[in-house]
C-alpha cells in the first residue's frame, strides 16, 4: 500500500510539474498571439492592401450629375475582416476637370450613418478619387504621405480599391476622407470655426449663383466658406475681414505680427510642398484650403489635389498624361517676392519673403526635411505600388491611356530626386529679405 500511495504521489506531483508547463506554454502563446494581433500592426500591414468597393444604384441609376445624389448600397471587402462594411448611402459625382474631361469619373459617397472605412476614422462622407490623369496613381499619395511624415496638423488618408458599379468593373480609385470640418476631418468648432478654399472654380466669378463666396478683401483672392457650413451675409462679412487681417500682416511682412495670426510652421511647411512636386495651382489658386478654430490662429491644409503637378504638360490636359518632363520648372522661382523664373501666384504666398526672419526658417526648414523625402516618404509611397500592381493591370485594361504604370512610378521616382538636388540649390540661394 505505501508503495502505492508513493507512486500515486509522484505521478501526481509529475501531472503536476506537466500542467504548470503545459499552461505556462500556453500563456505564452496567447501573449504571443496578442502582440501579433495587435491593431496598430495590423494596420500598417493592411493599410497598402487593395480592396473592393461594391456599389449598387437604386434601379441601376446611372450617375450622371455631381449635384445631386442618387440612393445607393455601399459593400466593403478588405482581407483585414473588421475593416468590412456594408450599408446604404447616397452617390454623386464630384471634381471639375476630372468630372468634365475624362471618361473615368470620380464620385462622392455620402453613408446614410456613421461609419469606419477600411480602418479610416468614422464620417458620413467619403471620396473615390479616379486618378484617371494620373499615370502612376500616386501623386496624391505621395504628398498625403510628405504631410504626415511633417506632421502637419490634418492630412488624408488613402486606401485602394477596385470599385464595381452596377455589377460593371470601373477600375481602381483611392478612397479618402472628404475635406470638412469634424473630428477625424479638420478637428475646429463646428459652428465657429472656419474652413476657407482659395480656389477659382468655387469662387464668386465662375460659382456668381453661390452665397458662400467672396473675394478676398487685400489680395483678391476667390474665397469659398467649407465651415461653417451655412453662413448669413454678416457672417461672411465677419470671415471677410479676419482673413483680411492676416492678409495685411502678410503684406506688410511684419513678422510678430503675422506670428500672432498665422501658425507659420505649417505655411512653410504647405509652401515647400508646393514648389516640391511644382504645383502650379497656387498661381490660380486652386485647391488651396486653410483653417482657424476659436481663438486659435490661422493654419494652412488640408493638401489637396496634386495631379497638375509634377511637371503636368497642360498642352495636353485634355487627353494626356504627360509628366516629368522637366525638373528645373518652378512655381515660386529663384525669388519668391519677385517671382524671379517662377509663376505670378497671389502675394499672399510670397510677400512673406520680405521677411528675413522668415527667409531664414524656410531654408532651415528645408534642410531638415530634404533627406526624409526620398529616405522615408518615398518608400511609404512606393509600398502602395508594390500591392496595387496587379490590380492596375485590370484598371490598365479597362481605362487604356498609353503610359505604363511602372515606367511611369520610376519616372516619378527619378524626377523627385533631381528636383530635391536642384531645390537645394534654389532654396539656399533666395534672397535673405528686406526687412
């Protein structure tokens, strides 16, 4: 019996050393599974897949008009299964040149509730951006990518997706967040805090039937009010003349002054990026937005729209898709004030460089970012391209313009590092200022 009752003692003391270790092992799995698991890896990852976008009109409708919307339903299918979606919303289209001139047709997407798209912050609206002018659909990833590596206050995001209209394949779009005041947007007061667009196509000569336009008071600018969203007459008024307050410290170039009213960082920050891929819409301008909340100062952003840069030969735009070109074109010259070898854009983009204060920390600014851009924006880039090349193949075969994808995204490549060499040169050489 004692014998027994020893045996019986070691094998349970045995059972017991294997269950602490079987346990202990799988603690450890699971922790291990955890970390892997975690969210924010699982974004990064997922965030360069393509995914699919299913949209069913009410009847079939077909989308023919950019101001009003049509019933839909909206399916989401990404390989990350959280990140999918399904539910009703409403579809228009949206763009100026993009909607007008080419076949492949960009639309805005507005969900019926709330919602998170592939991973992106809940909102009602969301954009398809057709890129269709656009041989490398990276353009505007390229800079959405240069403005959060800056860290500049909000910029968007971008996921790819192959959309399917009515059960017909229309190709490839990035889908991004829409340009609006709201917590994951432009995070400023809903009702008091403001979000301006400098931009032709919405301002009181081409959009005269529009109550939320005006020009600007020093500069003449064409000014349209995105925030708040309804505005009376005194209102306008009121936008009117706070921006016509930091206009006039601009142009006087009275540096405390303007630093009172204006976050330069981000304006440096936003001027650099234009003259980086030559975006010569400033010179309309177009496309160019800046914001203030309550009691807060001026900042520039969103960045938007970058397909007229990158040398876009314009005696084309119609039909082609032709860049890079030339590295050497400049937006805001070898001296901004004068627009020496540049373009004539608004004074508001360049009397600061009166300043020498502000001449100062532009060049400084640029030689603290010049590296990251190629080191660090361009890889996070060229990761989309490396997961949508399959994908743009079908888009390719469904919207034939002529140009390679990847010729085209290593032409891009190779003008981006010229044109950094050859910044280097311009930016250290502008003129130091007067005053």
């Amino acid at each position: 019996m004692s014998q027994y009752l020893h045996i019986n003692r070691s094998f349970k003391s045995l059972f017991s050393l294997v269950f602490i270790i079987v346990i202990g092992f799988v603690f450890t799995r699971c922790n291990e599974v955890d970390l892997n698991d975690d969210p924010e890896e699982e974004t990064e990852v997922n965030i360069y897949k393509v995914a699919t976008v299913n949209i069913i009109t009410a009847n079939n409708a077909e989308i023919e008009s950019k101001e009003i919307y049509t019933d839909c339903s909206v399916e989401v299918r990404s390989e990350n299964p959280k990140w999918n979606y399904s539910g009703t919303a409403k579809i228009r289209g949206r763009g100026n040149s993009t909607w007008l001139w080419y076949p492949k047709k960009p639309f805005r997407i507005k969900l019926n509730e709330k919602a998170s798209v592939l991973g992106l912050g809940e909102n009602r609206d969301w954009v398809l951006l057709a890129d269709y002018r656009d041989p490398t659909h990276l353009m505007n990833t390229f800079v959405f990518t240069v403005g959060q590596t800056l860290e500049m206050p909000f910029v968007n995001n971008i996921r790819y997706v192959e959309v399917n209209l009515n059960g017909e394949y229309i190709g490839v779009y990035t889908l991004t967040e829409q340009v609006e005041e709201g917590e994951s947007r432009v995070a400023i007061d809903e009702d008091n805090g403001l979000l301006l667009s400098l931009d032709v196509d919405d301002g009181p000569e081409l959009a005269p039937e529009e109550n939320d336009n005006f020009w600007s008071a020093v500069y003449h600018m064409p000014v349209c009010v995105k925030n708040p969203d309804i505005i009376s007459n005194a209102q306008l008024e009121h936008i009117k003349s706070e921006l016509a307050l930091l206009e006039k410290a601009i142009k006087d170039a009275n540096y405390s002054e303007v630093e009172k009213l204006l976050d330069i960082p981000s304006f440096i920050d936003f001027m650099l990026i234009q003259e980086l891929v030559y975006n010569v819409e400033v010179a309309a301008p177009r496309s160019m937005y800046l914001f203030k909340d309550v009691n807060s100062k001026w900042t520039m952003g969103p960045l938007w729209d970058f397909d007229a840069g990158f040398d876009f030969d314009w005696g084309t735009m119609y039909t082609g898709h032709n860049y890079f070109m030339n590295h050497r074109e400049l937006v805001l010259g070898t001296s901004p004030l004068h627009h020496t070898g540049g373009y004539v854009v608004p004074g508001f983009f360049t009397d600061l460089f009166k300043s020498r204060q502000f001449v100062a920390e532009y060049k400084t600014r640029w030689l603290a970012i010049e590296d990251q851009i190629m080191a660090d924006c361009w890889p996070a880039t060229y990761a989309f391209a490396e997961e949508f090349s399959v994908a743009m193949a079908r888009d390719a075969e469904r919207w034939p313009i002529g140009k390679d994808n990847e010729t085209e995204i290593l032409r891009m490549q190779q003008w981006l590092s010229n044109r950094i060499n050859y910044l280097n040169t311009v930016i250290n050489n502008y003129p130091d200022g007067t005053n």
